[in-house]
C-alpha cells in the first residue's frame, strides 16, 4: 500500500495513523472491512487521496486474515523481513566489494542456511501444525 499518510498535513497523521492501526488489529477481516468503511466516511471529504489510497490497497493488506490457525501479528508484520535484510546489509558490508555475483549469493545462501537451520530448532515463529493444516486445506 502506498504511504497513506503523506496526503495528510502534519497535524492530523498523528489521529489518523491511530485509525488506520485498529482496522489491522480488527479480531477479524470483516470487522477490520467495516473500521475501514467508517474511516473512510469519516474522511472521504477532506482528505479525498488518503482515503482513495486506503480503499486501493485495504483488500491486499488484509489478506493475512486468510491464515486463521495462525498469529496474525506475526504474518501481518514484516519484522523477520527486516531483520534479515539488516542481517544481509551487516554481512555484505563487512565484505565491500564481491568479486561476483556468485561469491554474493554463497553469502546469502550460506546465511539462509544457517538462519534455517537455527530456526528449525529454536522455538518456532509459527507454529507447524497450524502451517500443516494450512497445508492440507490448501491441497
């Protein structure tokens, strides 16, 4: 979804970004579908191009409702992303320049691996039978 807020003035982010947080903390995607219609009543008339953004990008950001064995908080979040692109920047840094594309991808694969590897013992960030069952519905 396209920053929402930069078609705000400064002075209303504040209230509105609060509004737009409880429509992904909604317990469920039809309740968040409603928060999402009343905020944009609320303000379709002053700030027509945040609203406009909103409903562009609404069906697409709640599509993490469709996991409901699963943390929402945990898929609705780009945090693991995050971190493991910082974790990629730390390393390549540390190397500065690659001789090749290749000796770049070992790192990242290497990394990868590791990162896998860890994750599969330590406790888990989703749970796998939620994922299994997941899985089998898909199927």
């Amino acid at each position: 979804m396209r920053n929402t807020l930069a078609h705000l003035p400064q002075k209303e982010k504040d209230i509105f970004a609060a509004q737009l947080k409880e429509i992904w903390q909604a317990p469920s995607a039809e309740f968040a579908r409603q928060r999402a219609r009343q905020l944009a009543e609320r303000y379709e008339k002053r700030f027509p191009k945040a609203i406009e953004i909103l409903e562009e990008g609404l069906e697409d950001s709640l599509a993490f409702y469709a996991f409901p064995e699963l943390d929402a908080r945990k898929i609705s979040s780009t945090n693991i992303l995050e971190r493991l692109n910082k974790e990629f920047r730390r390393r390549t840094n540390v190397v500065g320049i690659f001789p090749n594309r290749d000796s770049y991808l070992r790192l990242v694969t290497t990394y990868l691996m590791e990162y896998a590897g860890d994750w599969s013992i330590s406790r888990a960030y989703l749970n796998p039978k939620s994922i299994q069952t997941l899985l089998l519905n898909a199927a």
